[in-house]
C-alpha cells in the first residue's frame, strides 16, 4: 500500500494534506477536529498586529448549478489575541506532536517586529513559518500583504530579516497579483528561505446584487476586491506553479501548493508539478474537514494503481513536460472519432463545430435520430466535440502523424510562419 508520509524540510506529517491559513485553521477547535479528522498539518490562519474583520465577508461564484465553483472573501488576518493564539498553537502541539505545524505571519513592515512575533511563536513549538505576502485586500494599504509580494526587493529584504532570526523552516507564500511570481520567488530563495508556496488568492468582484447594484459582499452598501480562490482558480495556480518549478533559482527550494485543490485528482496534478505538500481551503469550507479521508483514499489508490511506493516518487515528474509553444511537433496531429454506440444523438458537437469551429462533423437526418460522423479531411483535432460532449469516451481523439508534403504550406505561409525549417 502506497505511503503517503511526507518530509517537507524536516516538518513530518502523516499525509501531504495541510489545511491552509484561512478562517478553518484560525483557533484551537477548528484545528483539532481536523486533525482528528485524518489532515497532515494546517497553516494557521495569519497572526500580526491584531485587526477587526468586517461583516459580511464572503461571496461566492455558481456554475450551472455547482455553488462555489469559486469563492470570495475580504478577511484580514485573525482578528484573535495573539496571547490566546499562541497558547493554543501550543496545545495543538502537545496533541499532536506527529502533524505539521506551520504558522503564518505578517508583522509590521520592520526588522523589530519580524523579529519579535518569530521569537513568540518558535516558543510555542511550531515546525515551520509561511510568510504571507499575498493578502490582495485591507493590508495592502497599510504596506503589508500583497504590497510586499508585489515588489521583489521589499519581498527579499523581509526574508533577510527573517532568516536572521528564524531556526525553523521559513515558507515565503507568493502573490498571484502580479505578471510573474518568478521575479518574487527568486528574492525570497536569494534572501535565504527554505521553502515557497503558492498561490495566494486573486483579487475579484464576484458579481453584483442587480437590485441593490452593490457588488458582494458588502459592508453598509459598499464592497472592495476580494481574494478569490477554489475550483475556479486551479489552472491559474496549475501555471504558476510550473513557472516556479521550472526556473532554476526558485526551483532549489520544495513548494507547497494552494489554489482550488478539492480532490484527490487535484492534489495529483499539483504534485506532478511540484508541490510537496497541497494546501487546501475552500474544499473543506463547503464539505467539511472529513473530507480527507476521500482525499486520502484516493491518492493512495491512484499511487497503488500506478506502482508508486511513496509521493516522492512521482512529485515533479510532469514540469518537463510543459514546454514553449516553438518546441512542439507541428506534424502531429488528432482527428475526432465518435463511438456510434455510446452516441446520444443529443447534437451538441455538431452545432459547436459548426457554428465556431471547423465544420468538420457530418450531419444526417433519420429515424428515430440523426447521426453525427467526422470529416476527417477537415478535422483540425481541437478537441471542442469531446469538450462538450455530454457522454464519457465517446468522443475520441485518434493520434496521427501529418507529413510534410500534406501540409497546406500556402496557408502556413499566409500566416507568417518560417518555411525553411520544415
């Protein structure tokens, strides 16, 4: 049976499963019923100079029927006593001396205060810090937050001040709300931290209240940008994980992944782009902390089914295949099938393809239904019929191979591409 410990810079825990800094990891209740529950570790929720949240503070994206496809929140850091937070991190980790105890701070911007929230906090027995310099709301006027992440320098000068007095893992947590995370990631590794992670939320408006026009959610009739996160935010974190994970300064250093993790598929994927560990939030907001036995389960199975013994050995094993768009093989090609048999005859890939892609789908009236064929001549394998279709595997794409003398070379030159390279 695969083995699911994990070792992220000598903080041990039993799963790679940590529940990030957020509204679950913000006191002592919330984090014990977790950990009995089965998670590996939590990040608590941010600690700093002690602020006041507003109400309300959350509002969400729905799809089709799905709520929470996306969620939204403009919450500070905990608005708890640090005194009452530090006492029952301590608790926690006489409880559970065998989970990951990463605790997240934000001090005020100077060397004193970093300085002196470390020293509070390492007395109290964590295992790690996370760094927040992602906060997208409230901090950020006050030149914390996203403000730090947002600048490189200020992001490698805070990490110095840190390291000067840390003697536990530093984790530096990236911003999003920026063109790059590398440039911000570079720094952090430069100034010494010995860990990244990523990402933090998005800033957002979710929507609009059509009859009070107020954007969600609102405090008195007004809103701000919110952090957006969840399912939604998955391939934006998906990529800026790889661009971390590819570049060969930020790369020294282990990752643990947020952004939209809520199954076992999800933490997969993270993996084989890098992450030691995977953080999760939103997943655990709408189902709950019990949640991690599926998550368990089926990362355990998956490893069994794939033949590996531990995460370690497949974590990273999908970064090189991400490449530039110039590196990939222009003569391979796909051409939809469509299995007769599985076909519903519900019409969808057709009227896509023929109304914004390719017509490269047959249409033919009967009895009791159409039926529905590839032109294969046409068919540029883009993949929008198997996209949309509603029914599991029934439409294919078949690999082929296009030689050189069947490319439309006039076309290819019409759109500016070399042809002397091929």
């Amino acid at each position: 049976m695969a083995d699911l410990f994990t070792d992220f810079l000598g903080i041990k825990s039993p799963n790679p499963f940590w529940l990030a800094s957020a509204p679950p990891t913000d006191k002592k209740i919330n984090v014990l019923r977790a950990f009995e529950a089965g998670w590996g570790g939590v990040v608590w929720k941010t600690l700093g100079s002690q602020v006041k949240n507003v109400s309300s503070r959350y509002s969400a994206v729905d799809y089709h029927g799905s709520r929470v496809m996306g969620f939204n929140n403009i919450e500070l850091i905990s608005d708890r006593p640090l005194d009452i937070n530090l006492k029952e991190i301590e608790e926690c980790v006489k409880l559970f001396p065998d989970r990951a105890m990463v605790v997240s701070l934000m001090a005020d911007n100077n060397r004193k205060a970093w300085h002196e929230l470390i020293k509070k906090v390492e007395d109290r027995g964590a295992h790690g810090f996370e760094l927040n310099f992602g906060c997208p709301h409230g901090m950020t006027e006050r030149g914390l937050g996203a403000a730090v992440g947002q600048d490189p320098e200020i992001t490698g000068m805070i990490v110095e001040w840190v390291m000067e007095a840390a003697t536990i893992p530093v984790i530096t947590k990236l911003t999003p709300n920026v063109h790059s995370v590398v440039p911000a990631g570079r720094a952090a590794v430069k100034a010494g931290t010995n860990a990244l992670s990523l990402i933090n939320t998005i800033q957002s408006v979710t929507g609009i209240d059509l009859d009070t026009l107020v954007p969600n959610p609102y405090v008195d009739g007004k809103s701000v940008f919110g952090g957006y996160c969840g399912p939604a935010v998955k391939p934006i974190a998906l990529k800026m994980l790889t661009t971390i994970a590819q570049d060969p300064v930020t790369s020294r250093v282990p990752i643990s992944g947020i952004g939209g993790v809520t199954t076992w598929k999800d933490a997969a994927e993270f993996m084989l782009l890098g992450s030691t560990s995977v953080q999760v939030c939103t997943a655990a907001m709408k189902h709950g902390f019990r949640i991690i036995e599926d998550l368990c389960e089926g990362l355990s199975n998956w490893m069994d089914e794939k033949g590996y013994r531990k995460t370690t050995d497949f974590i990273g094993k999908s970064v090189e295949k991400i490449t530039h768009w110039e590196d990939l093989d222009i003569n391979y090609h796909h051409v939809a099938n469509i299995n007769q048999d599985k076909c519903i005859h519900c019409g969808l890939c057709y009227i896509a393809c023929e109304d914004t892609s390719h017509q490269s789908i047959n249409l033919q009236y009967g009895k009791p239904y159409n039926t529905y064929t590839i032109k294969e001549e046409e068919c540029v394998g883009c993949n929008l019929c198997k996209l949309i279709c509603p029914v599991d595997n029934c439409i294919t794409m078949v690999e082929q191979r296009v030689a050189p003398e069947y490319i439309n070379w006039k076309e290819w030159q019409k759109q500016g591409l070399p042809l002397n390279d091929h």
